[in-house]
C-alpha cells in the first residue's frame, strides 16, 4: 500500500488567508456582542482590553493552548476577564493565526461591547468585565460544519459508526485532565471513522460530559448523508469524520485556580504551564479548507474530497434561559426541571447517545407507533440486557415539553404492578426522550379492532384486564399519597405485557391534586369520547371524570365497539347511548361483542357493562366512587340499579327567564 499526500488549495482560500496575514483581520462566525453599557474609545477598560487582546498569542503558546487571565484592579469596572482555546484539530500555528487576526475582527463587530464570545475555524475567544468563567458549561452553538465526500455514505451504517464512537469520546474527555479525547472505529472494510471530542478546561467533569452529550446529541439532526460533521460550543466541540484528521491533544495538566491582579496596579495574570508536558497526536494531515487524500492500492485510486459548509445558528433562539418558539426545544437542560426529575427514586437519565445507539439512531425500521406527541421506538439497552420502549416527543408539539416534564414527575414516583415503569430519561441535546419497560403485546387498542383477520381477545382476558385497569386507578385516584388525575384513559394508552396484563401508561396529562379537594379547573384534555360531558362544559376536572372515562373503556372492551359512531339518523351517538338502550329494555348482554360468539361468563359481562354504565353517567353527582365501581367488579358488592332511560345532566339545563 502507497499512500501519497496532495495537498490543493483554492484561490479564494488562499486569497483569504492572505489578507487576514497582511491586515490581522479575521471575523469570528456569529459573535455574540453585549449592546448595552458600552466602553468608549480611550476609556480605562478600552486600554486594559487592548493590553489582554495584544497577549493572547504569547499566553496560548505558554499554555498549550488554553488560557483565563485578566487585566485591571481587581474589583473596578475596567477590570476585564477572558478564556481562550486552540480546537485540537488545528494546529499551533492555525491557533496563533487565529488569535493574532481576531481582536481586529471582535473590534469591527462587536464595536463597545463589554462582553463578547467568539467562536472561529481555529481558536475560541470570550471576554468580559466580570469573570464568567466558572464551571457552567456555555451551550450555545454559533456554527457547524459539515465535511462531505465524493463517496456514497450508508446512513445507518454511518450512525453505528460514529454514534458509539462519539459516546466513547464523551466519557473520555469529561474524565481526562485534559478535557479532550480523540479515537477512530472501522466504518466498512476500508475506511474508518475519526472523531475528536474537547472541552474548555474550566469545567469539571460533569459539565463537560454534559456539554458534548448535548453537542453530540445535535449531531444526528445536523447531519444525515455528511460523511463527518462538527459543531462547536462556546465551552465545547465535537468532531467526527471518515478519513484522518490532524489532533494536537493538549497535555494532561489540570489549570490551577485563577489568579488576581495585584491590588493599585495594572497585572496580566497568566496560566502558566510546563511547555515539556506537551504531547502531540498526529492522527492525519489536514491544511486548509480543502484537502485531497489519494490512496493507491494496487491499481485502486480513491479521491476524497472534503467541502466545509458553516451554517450560523440564530442567538436569540439558542441563548440559554430563552424559551424556543414554536414548540422547539433549546440545547441546554433545564436546571429547575433536572431538579424536579431527581427528586424522583428509580428512573435513571440517560445520554442522549445511549438510547441513539440503543434505536439504531432512531430507524424507521425501529418505530413501533406514533401519536399526537411524538413517536414510540423499540429499543435495547446492552448494559442491562433489557429491551425497552423509547418515547421520543415530538419537537413540533408545543405541549411537548410540558407533558415530558409531567410524565416524568409523576410517573417515577409511582410504583403499581398495573402502571407502566419508567426506567429513565433524557433531555439533551435538544431531545425529550422517555424510557418505559416494553409492553410485547402493544395497547390495547391493537387487539379490540385490529381488523378482520385478527384474533379476537377472549372474555376471559378482557376481563382481566378490566380488573387490573381497576386495580391501577382505585391507586391513582384513592391509594396513593396524592390524588392523581390522569385525564386520558383510554385503550391506545392500556399497554399489555407479554401475559397481557393491563399497566396504564402515558402520563402527559397527568395532574396531582390534594385528596378531598375536588373538582380542579384546568385547560380542557384528553380525547373526545372519553372526556367528561361536564368537563368538557365547564374545564373543571376531578377523579369523577377519571372514573368516566374508566366507564367508556370498560363498554368498549366488553362491546367491541369505538365510543363515538354514526347512527342511523346519522347523527353522532355515543355507546354508552347505545348501552343503556339495551339497558333499558332488559337486554343489556345483546350489547356484547359479537365476534365473542357468546363465548363468556354472562355474570361478568354484565357487571362490566352496568358498571360501565354507571361510571359514565352523565351527573358526575350520581357517578361511583372507583372504590365502589371495583368492588362490584370484584363481586363484592352487588349490582346497582340505574334508570331505565339514560338521565340527562343537571348541569346541561339552561334556567328560563321570565
């Protein structure tokens, strides 16, 4: 095997690079500029950041190419701070290119502002009159690059590739000293994907690993066909690319604390560090923006070119603290809802990569449904050796994060055989991904109208798991610390194990009220059909309507029939309608499923049709205590007695005027 190095570069690159060399000039990729208390040209602070600007080169190259210093009396509004660091994918001499052009650059854009961050091909620059350089990661994105290749990537095969790799990375770098790791993994029989992950070395080890989960979380949004792609942070970036690239991994030495200025007088205050701890990891040779490697096997030419791309990401929708609009979510996580979330025992949260890996980067071929809030994946979990259903919520939905947030506080402090386990959780990465034990058999929904072929579920299972949906909210509602309304009952939202047990699932809507409190005004919720007359009315919800719609599911899974139909007036007409008809006659069992074939305990159809009735009647007033409706269920109590004729709700009257 030969391997020859060309080395091409464009005229406009080589045009460009000219000018910055001759003028120091060299514009950052979307700054971010403060606009408000402004310096002034030959102001205190204007000096002392021209005095830390002139020292940067020298500091990089002393530092191995990271860098806090600060320039003024320790207190005084003209002091200014500042943090730089070399990418390790460039060079010392690219980074001191870098930092010699970009004070010019920072100055023509960002003219008065007192704080500035600055990101560009080589270096990252930020300064600012009040240290803001403690160990919270910065998770804004000004740009990304993407690397594309005259070669057919295998998008799936791509992601298998890198998507482990870049895990690896993660862990790696938050646990080195360095704050920055770098590795490679085969892509096919012949080539290999390379990968670079750095942090600032101001973090600590939490911070850093999440910063790059939330970068590499990114990543599979960014890039679909790329063959590499890199985004970059103002605390961290993240690389990965088929082919080799050059790496300079900085030394493993950890920064001391900062320095102050000596008090009365003017001080730059260095980082130093041993030049002799350096080491250098040459990994491939990359020179310009645009490189050719020529690889000669036998008679086997193979061109690679790469093409960089530089894509601004709009501020104000990624700054952190800002909520995105239209239901998008931002990178960073939600420090008040992380909070939330461990208070929690049991569910644990996941990286984003984890559960990526865990889906096949979320294939199609993975997906198990979808719904109004998001799609649901099967996925496997090596390190447990568990199989699991990931729920990853739709970015569109602008309920989404509301109802992640919901499902997650409520459900993972719940614990009931007949309730669906959350094992975990992940919002990096600008993703809201839920974890839940796999139900095999589906929902319920699936099996009642899964068309003519399907196998009728018979009486006997439906009846069990009208007991065990029972058993789950005589919990919710009465049993546990708190009432829990969960508001969406319904068959798509019953899971079935593999021996079709029923566990409730999806708590997006889920609220907690004080027992004894009562009816509780909301926004309206849940599924028409299943949702109480008199909330739907009124937007005042209770465990009353829980126990209605508990009414609706158990004449749905004993009729086999959808709540709401078309009559033969061709009018909507609800099945409890339809029900208590039959009811009314003393014919309820020819309301059954007749795919049952009459196949069942009649005793037992009964009680779930009277019950099911009684639970939906329309005056909440009148309806059972879900205490009460599974007694009867259970054959503790006897059957009730209701009206021959469906009432009509008190609440539904409209008083005269006379």
């Amino acid at each position: 095997v030969i391997l020859v190095l060309a080395v091409v570069a464009s005229l406009g690159v080589g045009a460009a690079a000219a000018v910055g060399k001759q003028d120091k000039f060299l514009a950052p990729v979307h700054p971010s500029c403060s606009t408000s208390g402004n310096y002034t040209d030959g102001s205190q602070f204007k000096k002392n950041l021209d005095e830390l600007l002139a020292a940067l080169p020298a500091a990089a190259s002393r530092n191995d190419g990271f860098y806090i210093g600060t320039v003024g009396d320790s207190g005084s509004p003209d002091q200014v701070f500042t943090l730089i660091m070399c990418y390790a994918d460039h060079d010392a001499a690219e980074c001191l290119e870098c930092l010699t052009g970009a004070p010019a650059g920072i100055m023509a854009l960002c003219p008065g502002s007192r704080d500035v961050r600055a990101a560009y091909d080589a270096c990252i620059l930020r300064y600012s009159p009040v240290s803001p350089f403690a160990s919270t990661a910065d998770l804004e994105i000004p740009f990304y690059v993407k690397y594309t290749a005259p070669i057919l990537v295998d998008p799936v095969a791509m992601a298998r590739a890198w998507l482990p790799l870049m895990a690896d990375l993660t862990g790696q770098a938050a646990g080195s000293l360095a704050r920055a790791a770098s590795g490679s993994t085969p892509y096919d029989a012949s080539w290999r994907v390379f990968g670079l992950a750095q942090c600032t070395r101001n973090l600590n080890a939490s911070e850093c690993s999440r910063c790059l989960s939330s970068l590499v979380g990114k990543l599979p949004e960014l890039f679909q066909n790329e063959t590499g792609g890199a985004v970059k942070a103002y605390s961290c970036y993240v690389h990965y690319q088929i082919g080799p690239f050059e790496i300079t991994l900085p030394p493993a030495s950890e920064p001391p604390p900062q320095s102050s200025p000596k008090p009365g007088g003017q001080s730059l205050q260095v980082w130093e560090a041993s030049s002799s701890s350096r080491t250098r990891l040459l990994i491939g040779s990359s020179i310009g923006t645009v490189s050719f490697l020529i690889i000669l096997v036998g008679v086997l030419v193979c061109l690679l070119v790469r093409r960089r791309q530089k894509h601004p990401i709009t501020a104000n929708k990624q700054a952190k603290g800002q909520e995105p609009e239209d239901g998008k979510f931002s990178d960073g996580d939600d420090p008040a809802m992380e909070d939330d979330f461990e208070k929690g025992t049991g569910p644990k949260r996941f990286r984003y990569v984890e559960l990526a890996i865990a889906t096949d980067n979320f294939s199609d071929e993975k997906k198990l449904g979808e719904g109004g809030f998001g799609s649901v994946y099967r996925g496997y979990l090596k390190e447990s050796n568990l199989e699991v259903a990931i729920k990853r919520v739709s970015k569109g939905s602008k309920q989404g994060k509301k109802e992640y947030a919901s499902e997650v506080t409520i459900i993972s402090r719940l614990r009931h055989r007949n309730l669906v386990q959350l094992i975990g959780w992940c919002h990096g990465g600008g993703e809201l991904l839920l974890v839940y034990e796999l139900m095999p058999k589906g929902s319920l929904d699936t099996h009642l109208y899964g068309g003519k072929n399907a196998a009728v579920l018979p009486w006997p299972v439906r009846h069990e798991i009208v007991l065990g949906l029972g058993s789950a909210l005589l919990y919710l509602n009465q049993e546990w610390e708190q009432c829990v309304l969960h508001r969406d009952i319904k068959p798509s939202n019953i899971m079935l194990d593999a021996s079709f047990a029923a566990k409730l699932g999806d708590f997006g809507l889920a609220r907690l009220v004080d027992h004894g409190r009562g009816s509780h005004t909301t926004v309206l919720a849940g599924t028409m059909g299943y949702m109480d007359p008199e909330c739907m009315t009124t937007g005042r919800t209770s465990a009353e309507s829980d126990v209605y719609s508990f009414g609706v599911v158990l004449l749905e899974i004993a009729c086999g029939r959808r709540p709401l139909a078309v009559a033969e007036e061709e009018q909507m007409a609800h099945l409890a309608q339809r029900v208590w008809a039959s009811y009314g006659v003393g014919r309820v069992l020819d309301a059954a499923d007749a795919r049952l074939e009459g196949e069942f305990d009649a005793e037992e159809v009964e009680r779930v049709m009277v019950v099911g009735l009684w639970c939906a009647h329309p005056d909440r007033s009148l309806r059972p205590s879900i205490r009460q409706a599974v007694g009867v269920l259970r054959r503790e109590q006897p059957l009730p007695t209701l009206p021959e004729r469906m009432p009509v709700a008190t609440f539904l009257y409209v008083p005269l005027l006379v």
